[in-house]
C-alpha cells in the first residue's frame, strides 16, 4: 500500500466510479454548454435580438432568400441590386454552409409546428454552435491526452474571448459554423490517423466539405492535414493508418469539395490546394516505396528506390512551379500572399488593407483575448513534446503556424484561439494530475517506479494516463497540493471574471445600434443607423440607388431593401474607387458620375455631433486612396491634407478636401446646430466651418445624415474602442 | 378634445313633424346639420313621426360614408334602417320606435361618418408650412319631404379658414345670409321653405357643391392596413395582440428635403409643424405584460409604456395602459412607417367561463382606436387554442366578410381554430367588442403535453435501442492508441 | 562700342533667360547625367505655362548644415530614375525631364510653392502639344512606399511617354551572401545534425517562434514600429499600439511564466526530498503569483478601463 496524501474512499467498485466519472462528465459537459451559450447572450439582453455588424446583414439576407424560397431558388439567385448596375450572382458567389444550416434548421423546426422566426435561428445560430464547439475541443483534446484536459479545453474554448468576439449572439457570419467544423474535422481527422479508419477518414472528408461550404478559412484545414502529413513522413512516422487516413480523406474531400460552386475547381487549380495535393502523390510514392521495400531485399535497388522516389518528387514539384509560371495553377491569391508578404496589401490591394480586422495584432489583443491560456500555451506545446505521439506533433504545428497567422491578422486570431486552449488545458490537466494525485511517493527512494496501479489509487477520479506518471515520482505532503490547487482555482476565477468582464464590454455591441451613458448613468440607444434605413426602406421608391461607402453595402440592401453601388463584397474594385472618387470629387465632378450611375440617395454617416469615431470622414482617406488607385491623375491623396501635412477638417482645410462631396455632406448646415457658438467636431476635436453650401439638386439626391444630439459617449475607453477598430480603421 | 382627424363627424339634426297623421308625409321643422371638421365623420339628427321615416344622403356623401346610425335624441338606442339606392341619392328609411301622432314632433339624430373625406391642399408643403384641407359637400341637406328652416354648420378645430363657396341660386330660400362666418363655425343658412328636395328637378336647379378650405394643425393618419392576431391561450392562460400597422401620413406630401435641424428648432420653441407627426399615443388595456413594438429590422427602442393595473372584476372598465409610441423617424405627410406592436393580457381580464355549459366566452376588441386616425382596411384573426369546439361569435356590426380557417402553431397537431374577419374605414367608433364562445375538452387541455412527453420518449427509446446495437461488420476490436 | 556690346549681351542675356528653350534643357539634362541642376530662372523655364513637355522635379534641401536625412536617402533614388530614363532613345527623352532644385540654390521658388518641408516631386504635365492633359497643375508624389527607386519610377511611368525603363539594380553582394549562407548551413546542418534531431531543438524553436508571435512581433514588424517611445519610454500607451520592447518583455513573462508551469508540472515531482521539493513548490507557486501580477499591471497600462488588478 502506498502513502496516501488524503483519504480516498475505498469501497468503491471500479463500475461505480467509472459510471459515476461518465454522469460527471455529462453534467459537466452540458453546464459547459450552458455557459457557453449564455456568455454571447449579453448582446441580447443590453440590446436586442439583432443581426450585428456588416456581414451577416448579407447572411441573414441570404437565407430569407433561402427560408422563403427554397433552396433552388437560393441557389439560382442573382441579385440585381447588389453592385448596381452590374448586379451580383449570389448563388455562385457565398459559401452557402451558413444559410444552409440556418435553413435546415428552420424547416426542421417548421415542420415540427414551432413557428420560430427565421432572424432568431440566425441571431442564436453562432450561440447554439459554440456549444457544439465545446464539445468537439473536447473530443479533440481527449485524443491529446484525457478527458479531464478535454473538459478543461472545453470550458475554456466555451468563454475565451477570442472565440466570443466571432460568435455572439447576432454575429451571424461563417465564423459561427466554421469554428466548430474545424475543430470537429481536426477530431475526425486525429481519430482516423489513430486508427488507420477509413470510415473516420471519410466522415472527416465529409465534414471538410461542410467546412469548404461554410467558410473561406477551409483552406487553413487544407494545408494542416497535409503538413501533418508530411511532417509524419519526413519524421520516419509513415504508417498504414496514415495513408488509409489521408488518401480517404483527401480523395472524398475534394471531389466533394468542388461540389460547392463558389470554390468549383479552385482545388485542383490554385496554390493553396497544391500542397494537400502534393502530399497525396508524396504518399503514394512512400507507400509504394515501402510495398516494394517489403518484399524486396537487395540493399543497392532500395538505394535506387529512395533516388527514384525523390527523383519523382522533384519532378512534381518542378512541374508545379512550371504550371504556376505559365498560368494553368493560379498563384497565392492577394488575401494569402498578404499573409506572408505583409507589406503586399497596403501596397496593391488597399481595399483588404483598410479592413481592420486584417490589421496585425498587438500584444494587448492577445491578452484581451486569452488572457493567462496565453502562458499555460507554451507550456503544454512543451508537455506535447514531451510524449510526441503522432497526434501531438499536430497541435504542435497548429501552435505555431496560427500563432503566425494571429500576429499578422487580428481576424486570425479565431484559429489561433482553439489551439491554445487545448494546449493550455493539456498543461492545466497535467498539472492537477500531479497535485491531486493522492499517491505519495516513497521518500530517498531512488529511481524506483510508482507503485503497480492497484487499489486506491486506481480508483482516485484523477487517474493520469500511465505514460505520463511512470517518469515521474510525485509530491509529497498536502499543504504542497493545496497551494498549487489553490492557486490554480484562483486563475481560473479570476479567468472567468475576465472573460466576462470582456465579452460583455468590448464585444457584444450591435454596433448597428450603439449604446452611450448619460451623466447619470442611464443607458441611451443610439439609434440612427436603423432610422436613415428604415426611412430609405418606407419613402422611397423601391429601385432608388442609394450611394454609400462600401461598408453599409450590405446594411442597405438587408435593412432598407434598396439598391446599392457597392458592398462588403468588395469584389470589384473599380466601383469601389467610382464611389471613392464621387465623394472625394467636388460637386461639379461627383454630379455627373452620381447621374450615371441612376444614384438617387447617397447616405453619409457622420458622427461629429455625438462623438461617433467610426464615421465617414475617418474613413475618407481610404476612399481617396482607393480612389487613387484607379485614377491617379485625378485623385491625389496628398491633396486632402494641409500643406504641413496634417488631416484638418476645420478652416485650415486643404481646398481639395473643402470642396470634396464627401466633406460638404457632412458638414453641410453643421454649424447651424451650435446656434452662434463654435461648432466642434466631437470626433476630430476641431472646430467645424460655417457657411458650407451644398449645391446638389436637391430634386434628385437626398441627404440623411445621423446628426441627432445625443450624448457624448462618456465609457467608451480602450475596450470598446479596441472593438470598433475590428471592424474599420 | 377629442381629435378627429381624418374623419369630419357631420350631425344632422332634423326636427320632423308629421303634416298628416296616418299618412306617410312629413315635414322637417328644422334640420341642422353640424359637420365637424377634422378627417370625416357626419352626425345627422331627423325628427319624425309614425312608423318609417327617410333620410337622404347626396351620392358624393354617400361614398364616403363609412357608418350610419340613427337615434331618437336624447335617446341611446340605435334605431334600425335600410337603404335604398337611387340615380342621385340614398335613402335610408328609419324605424321609429313608435309612431308619430299627428302634428308631434320627434328630434332624429342621423349620424354618418366620412372617411377620406379631405383632401390636403395645396397638396405639397414644405416642412415649415401651413396645412391646409378641403372638404366638399352638397350644400342642401336633402329630404324627400319639405323642410322650415335647415341650416349646415361647419366647424374646424382653430378658428382660421382659407376659404368658403359663396352659394349660388340660393336667393329663393336665404332669409339673411346664404353663409355667415363666426369664430371656427362656418354656418350655411338658414334657408326655409326647401320643397322635398330628393327629386332630379331640385337637385339640378339648387343643389349644389360646397368646399370649405381650412386649417388643420394635426397630422392626418391613416392606417392603411392593420393585421391584427389574437391567440388565446389556456396553458399560459394569456390573450396575445398583436397589431401589424402600416400607418400614413395623409398630409400635404413634403416638398423639398426634410431637414433634422429646422424639426429640431420647432421642437425647442414649441411649435412643431402641424404636419409632423413626433409621437402617438395609444391606450392599452390595463395590466398587459410583455409588450413589444418592432418593425422589419427589429426593435424600436422610442416608446414609453405605462400599464395600468387591472381592475378588480367586476368593476367597470379601468383606465388604459398608455403607450407613447414614437416612430423610427417623426412621420412627414407623404410618409410611410409600418411596425408591429403586440402585448400579452391576462385571459381571465378577457374571457368567462360558464360552468354549467362549458362555454368559454372570450371578448376581442376590434381595433385599438389611434384617435383621429382611419383605418382603411383590417384583417382581424382570432385564434382559439387546439381542440375548441362549438365555435361561435357575435359582431357589434357586420364584417365584410368572415370564416373559419385552421392556425398551425406552436407544437400543434391538428391545428387550432381561428376566426378571421375583413374591414373597411374603421374610426375610433368601431372599437368595439367581438364576443366568440367555444368549448375545450379536458382532453384536448392535456392533449399537447402527452404529444410531447410522448416524442421524448420515442426519441430516449430510439436513442438507447442504438447505443446497445452493434452494427458494425467485423467483431470491435480493441482500441489501437 | 563696348557698351553696345554689353547691351547686346545683356538683351541677349535676357532672351536667353526668358527663354531657354527645349534643346537648352536637353543639353542641360545630358550634362547632369538626366538631372537638371535648377535654380529660380531655369525652374520658371522648365515650369513655363507653354511647355510641350513634361517634368519631374525634386525639391531638396542636400547641403550638409540643413541636415535633411531624408533628401540625402532620396536624392541617390531619384538620380537612378532619371539615369534610366537617360537611356531611352532621344524622340522620347526629350519630352519629359528629370530636374532637381536645392533649397539653398532657389529659396524663393520654396516660398512661391509654398513648400515647407522636403524631399517633395511635383510632377509637371505637358501643357502643349500632342500630349497634353488639359491640366497645369502638378501632382505631388507621397513617398508612400518609401524613398526607393523602384515605386518612384513606377508612379512616374504613368506621365512619362513610355514608362521608364528601371531596373532595381542587382544586389550581387546580397545574393553571394544568400548563396554563402545557404552553403554554410548546410555544411552547418551536418555538423549539428544530431542536436536538429532532438526534439527539444524543435520544442525550443517552436516555443520561442510562438512566444515572440504572440508577443506582437509582427504588429511591430508591419507597423515599424519604434524600439522604444522617442521619450525613452518602452511602454506604448493606447490599446492598439505597442514598441519592439515590449515583444521582448511579454515574451519574457509569458516564457516565465510557462516555464514555472513546466517546473511544478514536471521537474518537481522528481525531486527525491521532500523538504527541498516544497521549497521549490512555494517558489514556483510564488513565481507564478508575482509574475502574473506584473502582467495584469502591464495590460492595465495598455487598456487603462480594465476593472481588476492583483497584488500590484
């Protein structure tokens, strides 16, 4: 009988214990996807229940198109209202997982008679999957090591910020789906290289197709596999279960991969498909290199096998570089090379480079997210490493590749969030393993193994995995236990309040309605977003083209039900610049490309009144600059700055900025709000001119502009700042 | 003051006496017709003996006639009529609760009201104008039998009118002045001795138009569709409203681009112009909960409800649950705004149950009157929870058409039974109550729980039955790790 | 006769300076090897509101007691432009021209254009002629991409006849280094394979890379960031922002603090005494304690509204 550190009860059969850890888990399991689901209803409950942001106004469109009118229809939609006047061909243009779920998910509930309208499956659907999430980081992490990490990982990956910021109720975007398919794929994916399954294999291609239907970050799974893959080979680690894994998975995914119009032949075509494609022929050649090596023994022909098959491996690989140089394998698109030329995007596709959420990470981003999973991550990197089966060499890659991705692109921080906390909950998991071990070793005994698994010890709910003790010795006395436990609870409460302190400050604000708090503390809704669109919805003709900067693209077409010039799809970029250069032109300039184009309404957004950042003429220079692309010779971004350099709204204004459409819009008749006082910018802290004049006829071209005097927002500090710069800079 | 905006209540008083006792002549001894300026509502009082008297409506007038009632003056209950329609005019020929002795007198109000009735004009302003409205009519309340003395009164809510028509050919009947302003009364007559005027010959010779040009300092509203769905509920013992509205600012249509600012400089010196409308008041019933106002693109956050507790059974009618409900954007003439709003009440505030046969007897309400404001069309739903038998209702006043359909909703089998219901220009006076009996059994009480314990069931059975069945080909081998 | 002759050459002078015509320029351009050294007068010749040609003119400021770093970095750029450009055959060449103008040669033209800082390219495009836009006004050229030659020479390709023909020059001593390394290394690489072999090389590496990525390294690499603030601060105020100091300590307190996890996690438990080993139980906890606060304290200065705290 071994010491024991504290009483462990010993008339248990091991049945008893075994079912009663199974009810735990359970339990534990669904508490963990309660809590998950209820720490994104903030929005919900400060708010309402409402589709946030820019995309998913676009999603939640497309699937009423979808709810309404079926699938067929859904699938054959062109959206003449999009891109006006080129239109938009939808169906061939979404990854359509999202409204699919959304829809199946409707119709299911339809037809049980529960009348469940269609915007609160798509404002609870990222909630509802965070739970799925959860569960799979469980599955995931139980292969990794055992169940009581994989319960860890999933309660961390069920309140990490860094998952919530994409799944709140409302944030109906590719995120919400995507996340779990991932981590769900990546499960199947280890199960079936554990294995050897084809059965796992294919059920991993099926749910890869689910992915590639659902989101644009598919290609991450694209090309983590085949790393794996290869790093397997080249580790000497080729096995029979891996090929059967990889070939299964491989095959079934990409033909059903093309099934999905958006992505059709891309994955035989493109750069990014190509690794996934070449680790498929690498794994024929090793397999057949170790078919022949099997049955033939002469030394010099293995000698020439292993020429032969890096001879034909090279050759591959030239023939790729050769089909990329002529054009037939389309290079890196602009979105992924910007990933590892990072300077590439600010330089020849501003539109991506405006886009906050693809700005690089700070420190402080990390931390908001994962808070202390960002030191416990390492530390179970290095515990994988210590027993460096084939399944831990794919967390390790994980870590490392996304901990890239996540510096360059805020935006990638959701991949890089799942790996940490099955990292971090490894770490944990080990850790308590070792302190809540009851077992004491024997002391001054050397070198002696724990004591034969047997009794007691067996029974204790924190049985570790025999590998991991059989090295170690353990830990002698309770206090010793007691203040690492303790301290251990400590982080992870104090994990918890930051979570939530997080989630429901910086990242559950609509931001279609925003919030500000009066001297007194009361709440105002500030919301002049949905008034300018529901006026544009009720009054004005149904085909009125409405002109506003890409970013309410969407917002437009979802909320007011109009034609628009340009949209979050920021497909062409040419119109892009038009609009760029209509609000950047004078009058005179913008008046005819407005006529042109049929532009009945144009709609600003100017937050000069109440001290609203996000607004049209913080984002002006990127119009201009976008604008410039397109025509240099009549767009010049140093035009818009005062002689010494400066961005200037008041009267030292430049005088290409006076006179552009952009600025008279907004300042048109701002003035006037202040009485005979100084009028002042609230955003920009200048003062703002007198006397603009907009001389548009006003037959045609409306103005709305959300100038209501409300309070200044007094809260919004770093937090919420740091949010609202996701969505644009 | 009760705002009547886009309804011109029109009174016609008529003093009837009976010229021949027995026979079916009369002779109105004074008619006084009071047109309440606002939207269009018209009161007729006529005063009549013996067993049928007619009152005549010009066909103009008729067509905008939403409801007609008659009553003894003085007196609350309605008396009946029907309508005979002829090339010029209507006739609506009234019982009278008793007959008229020779040479008596009765006073017959003869009200009918007028939706659509004005019309803005000019029929474009600009934010900070005037608003002005027309309304027509014929100038001689018409009668098949000769009339004293008849006069027409025509009163707006301020004191200010554009103008009037000056009658023509009026000579052989005007003792002073065919039409005489005083304060916000324009009153046309007396004019005496009129003939029986419903004759072809009359109304060419003197019948004639009027149109009073005045102004209006409310908004004029018009709700041109309303949905209205009531669900009765026994499980949650609940009566849930809800309204979808699409309102319309019938105004003169905004010229020019409204401007934020100038509504804004209105507001702060307190003369809004009378064209906008900011807000709307509602009166809910007492003690509702859950009250919701949305629109397509989701919550509206600008209302203010305060509830009004429910009074104790069997008092009277408590007071009203006002909600101030405020649009997205304050509604310009011209202007659309469609939003929904409902709430959840109390069934038992609703709804009586008789022990001895069964019968659940449930109150609806027709509309929620908006004050001033018509409502052209309606569609009421009432919904009866799942298994209601023996469906039947009573209408204070018929519907354009009514049926018995079947509602599916939530964890329904077979569906409930639902009433549905079509009307046209509705005002204030038609909120009134639909009273709908019917019958549930115990069974089709608990019929929805069983269903779904029963599918849990199913689902718990169907779930262990494939956890204990091996499907796989080969034998399960032992985990490889 | 002589005063005649001064006059002469006064009035010629002056035609002379009025107008400096086109081949002027041209022989000018060829003597400054493409550049043409301006001053007041020939800066109004080359602008001159008839010009069938187009130009590119650096305003610089390269004498030593102005210390204009930047002019000093850009002038080599724009001299190799405009080298290129003297390559092009001579129809072409002539129509467009390269011009630099020193602060201290033409302070008034400075003055005139209103300039307060340099390096600046005006661009000038033709008014006259067949190529003619129909504007006279010049387009200044951000140095958005920076002072190299290369997105100078692209930019002005667009108001040049043919685009100019430039060539980044090829940089033999960085590709022999490339080279050299890449033989080195691998030369290296058999040398220390048994230590690439080890696993703990690649967890160090791994770590190391994951460490420094998550401790913002990128952010500073894209944005360029500083090393430290320009009043020695090495701590950037504001959320979104950070200096190349801080990826070094975040880096440090998160490898500390993971290392401590490792401590308790797996160096401890073997440790044979049991005094010795709470000891060290007590200084990792302790660690782990005082180090977190740190980082707590440290994201309070970046994101001065978060509410909690620990010991510091």
């Amino acid at each position: 009988m071994p010491s024991l550190a504290y009483p462990v009860p010993t008339d248990l059969s091991p049945a008893t214990v075994k079912n009663t850890a199974s009810l735990f888990r359970i339990v534990t399991l669904a508490l963990i996807s309660g809590a998950a689901i209820a720490s994104r209803l903030f929005s919900i409950i400060n708010f309402e229940s409402v589709i946030h942001e820019f995309d998913p106004w676009f999603n939640y469109r497309a699937t009423r198109v979808l709810a309404s009118k079926g699938f067929y229809e859904f699938w054959n939609w062109f959206d003449p209202t999009a891109w006006y006047p080129l239109g938009r061909v939808v169906g061939g243009t979404v990854y359509p997982g999202l409204m699919a779920t959304s829809g199946v998910i409707y119709y299911l509930l339809q037809a049980l008679n529960l009348p469940v309208d269609i915007r609160n499956i798509c404002v609870l659907l990222a909630p509802g999957f965070s739970a799925f999430t959860a569960w799979a980081t469980y599955m995931f992490t139980k292969e990794m090591k055992d169940e009581s990490a994989g319960l860890l990982a999933a309660a961390f990956i069920g309140i990490a910020p860094g998952y919530i910021s994409r799944s709140v109720a409302g944030s109906y975007d590719n995120e919400a789906i995507a996340i779990f398919l991932l981590m769900f794929t990546f499960y199947l994916w280890i199960k079936a290289l554990k294995l050897g399954s084809a059965l796992y294999g294919t059920i991993a291609a099926v749910f890869y197709f689910y992915m590639v239907a659902a989101w644009g970050g598919y290609v991450f799974i694209t090309n983590m596999i085949p790393v794996h893959a290869l790093v397997l080979i080249f580790m000497g680690r080729f096995s029979h279960r891996l090929y059967v894994a990889y070939c299964s998975w491989y095959a079934i995914g990409t033909l059903s991969s093309m099934q999905v119009p958006f992505v059709g032949f891309q994955p035989v075509s493109t750069s990014e498909h190509m690794g996934a494609l070449g680790v498929f022929g690498l794994l024929q050649l090793v397999a057949f290199a170790n078919l022949v090596r099997s049955h033939v023994s002469s030394q010099n022909f293995q000698k020439l096998l292993r020429i032969a098959v890096v001879a034909i491996g090279a050759l591959g690989a030239s023939a790729f570089v050769f089909l990329t140089y002529t054009g037939k394998i389309a290079p890196w698109t602009g979105r992924f090379y910007s990933l590892w030329d990072t300077g590439y995007a600010k330089k020849y596709i501003p539109i991506i480079a405006s886009v906050s959420e693809h700005q690089p990470t700070a420190w402080p981003s990390f931390f908001m997210d994962l808070q202390m999973l960002m030191f416990l991550f390492p530390a179970g990197v290095i515990l994988c490493f210590r027993e460096l089966r084939d399944e831990h060499l794919f967390v390790i890659i994980y870590a490392v590749l996304s901990s890239y991705f996540a510096g360059v692109m805020v935006r990638l921080m959701l991949t890089l969030t799942p790996v940490v906390c099955v990292s971090a909950a490894i770490a944990l998991s080990s850790l308590l393993d070792v302190y809540l071990n009851p077992v004491e070793p024997d002391e001054e005994q050397d070198a002696v193994a724990q004591p034969a698994k047997s009794g007691p010890a067996d029974a204790a709910p924190s049985t570790a995995s025999s590998k991991s003790t059989s090295s170690t010795r353990g830990i002698f006395g309770i206090d010793t236990r007691l203040v690492v436990v303790f301290n251990t609870l400590w982080m992870l409460s104090f994990f918890v309040f930051h979570c939530t302190y997080v989630t429901s400050t910086a990242y559950s604000s609509p931001s279609v309605v925003l919030a500000s708090q009066g001297q007194d503390g009361s709440q105002h809704i500030i919301d002049d977003f949905r008034e300018a669109y529901y006026w544009l919805r009720q009054n004005t003709e149904e085909d009125a083209v409405v002109m506003s900067w890409w970013d309410y693209g969407y917002q437009i077409a979802g909320m007011a039900d109009r034609p628009t010039l340009v949209d979050n799809n920021t497909w062409n970029n040419t119109h892009i610049a038009t609009v760029g250069k209509a609000m950047s032109s004078s009058e005179e300039n913008a008046y005819p490309i407005l006529r042109k184009h049929d532009v009945e309404y144009v709609l600003v957004i100017f937050g000069g009144l109440i001290g609203y950042s996000g607004d049209d003429i913080n984002k002006f220079l990127w119009m201009v600059r976008i604008a410039q692309g397109v025509w240099p010779d009549e767009i010049q971004e140093s035009n818009y700055f005062t002689p010494r350099g400066e961005y200037r709204v008041d009267e030292n204004a430049s005088k290409t900025m006076k006179e552009s459409l952009m600025y008279k819009m907004s300042y048109y008749r701002f003035a006037d709000l202040f009485g005979g006082n100084q009028a002042v910018d609230r955003v920009r802290n200048q003062h703002a001119p007198k006397n603009i004049e907009l001389g548009l006829p006003r037959r045609g071209v409306h103005v709305r502009k959300l100038d209501r005097p409300y309070l200044p927002s007094q809260e919004r500090g770093h937090a919420r700042a740091g949010s609202e710069e996701r969505e644009r800079l | 003051m009760p705002m009547k905006w886009a309804s011109v209540p029109l009174a016609l008083l008529l003093s009837v006496t009976s010229a021949l006792c027995g026979s079916s002549s009369f002779e109105n001894t004074a008619i006084v017709r009071t047109v309440e300026l606002g939207g269009a509502v018209v009161h007729v009082t006529t005063t009549t003996a013996l067993k049928t008297y007619t009152v005549a409506l010009g066909k103009a007038d008729r067509e905008k006639t939403s409801l007609v009632e008659a009553k003894v003056k003085g007196q609350d209950k309605l008396l009946s009529y029907t309508e005979r329609v002829e090339k010029d005019v209507s006739l609506f020929d009234v019982t009278l609760p008793k007959p008229l002795a020779g040479n008596k007198t009765v006073n017959i109000v003869f009200e009918n009201i007028q939706t659509h009735a004005t019309t803005p004009w000019p029929e474009t302003a600009e934010q900070r104008d005037d608003q002005g409205l027309k309304y027509t009519t014929g100038l001689f309340v018409l009668s098949p039998y000769s009339t004293l003395v008849q006069r027409t009164k025509l009163k707006a809510l301020v004191p200010r009118f554009k103008s009037y028509t000056e009658p023509k050919n009026v000579d052989a009947f005007v003792g002073d002045a065919a039409v005489t302003k005083a304060g916000a009364t324009v009153v046309y007559g007396p004019y005496k001795d009129i003939p029986a005027s419903t004759n072809a010959n009359f109304i060419e010779k003197y019948q004639q138009p009027i149109t009073v040009h005045y102004y209006h300092e409310q908004p004029v509203l018009e709700v041109r569709t309303l949905k209205r769905a009531v669900e009765i509920s026994h499980w949650g013992a609940n009566i849930n409203t809800q309204d979808d509205i699409t309102l319309y600012n019938a105004g003169p249509k905004l010229k020019g681009h409204f401007s934020r600012l100038e509504h804004q400089m209105q507001g702060y010196m307190n003369k809004p112009a009378p064209h906008i409308l900011p807000a709307l008041n509602l009166g809910l019933p007492p003690g509702i909960r859950n009250a919701y106002y949305y629109d397509t693109i989701g919550n509206v956050s600008t209302s203010k409800l305060r509830v009004a507790p429910l009074a104790p059974k069997g008092a009277q009618r408590s007071q009203f649950s006002l909600l101030e409900l405020r649009p997205r954007y304050p509604l310009l003439g011209g202007w659309n705004y469609s939003f929904t709003l409902g709430w959840d009440a109390p069934l038992e505030s609703s709804a009586a149950y008789d022990k001895k046969t069964g019968t659940y007897t449930v109150s609806v309400p027709i509309l929620t009157p908006i004050p001033g404001a018509v409502v052209t069309d309606e569609e009421l739903q009432i919904i009866l929870p799942e298994g209601a038998t023996d469906v039947n209702y009573a209408l204070p006043f018929p519907a354009l058409s009514a049926e018995i359909g079947t509602h599916v909703t939530f964890l329904d089998t077979v569906g409930r039974p639902s009433i549905t219901l079509r009307y046209k220009n509705l005002t204030v006076k038609n909120a009134q109550d639909i009273y709908v009996t019917y019958k549930v059994s115990t069974l089709a009480h608990i019929k929805k729980g069983l269903n779904v314990a029963a599918a849990v069931f199913i689902l718990f059975a169907l779930g262990g039955i494939a956890r204990r069945v091996d499907l796989s080909i080969t034998p399960r081998k032992k985990k490889v790790q | 006769m002589k005063s005649l002759f001064y006059f002469l050459a006064l009035c010629l002078g002056l035609a002379y300076a009025q107008k400096i015509g086109q081949k002027e320029l041209i022989e000018r351009a060829a003597a400054g090897n493409g550049v043409i050294a301006l001053d007041a007068e020939t800066f109004d010749a080359l602008t001159s509101q008839k010009r069938t040609w187009s130009a590119t003119i650096q305003f610089t400021a390269l004498a030593a007691n102005r210390g204009c770093m930047p002019c000093k970095q850009f002038d080599p750029a724009f001299n190799s432009v405009a080298k290129a450009w003297s390559t092009v055959s001579a129809d072409k060449r002539e129509l467009h021209f390269f011009a630099t103008l020193d602060f201290d040669k033409a302070p008034t033209v400075f003055q005139k254009l209103g300039l307060a800082s340099a390096p600046v390219v005006f661009a000038y495009p033709a008014t006259e002629g067949p190529r003619k836009t129909g504007r006279t006004a010049p387009t200044k050229y951000d140095f958005q991409d920076g002072f190299d030659a290369a997105p100078l020479a692209q930019h002005l390709s667009k108001l040049t006849p043919i685009p100019i023909p430039y060539r980044d020059p090829i940089d033999w001593a960085k590709h022999i280094m490339t080279a050299g390394a890449i033989i080195g290394s691998g030369i290296l690489l058999r040398a220390v394979a048994p230590i690439l072999l080890t696993r703990w090389t690649w967890a160090f590496a791994g770590v190391i890379l994951s460490l420094v990525m998550t401790s913002g390294y990128m952010f500073t690499r894209i944005r360029h960031s500083p090393y430290t603030g320009k009043d020695g601060s090495w701590i950037a105020g504001g959320f979104t922002n950070q200096y190349g100091q801080e990826v070094h300590v975040i880096a440090f307190v998160y490898g500390l603090l993971g290392l401590a996890f490792i401590m308790l996690t797996v160096v401890v438990p073997m440790q044979t005494s049991a005094a010795k080993q709470r000891m060290q139980i007590y200084l990792w906890t302790a660690v782990i304690m005082i180090i977190y606060s740190v980082l707590v304290s440290l994201f309070r200065v970046k994101n001065r509204a978060y509410p909690y705290r620990l010991f510091i």
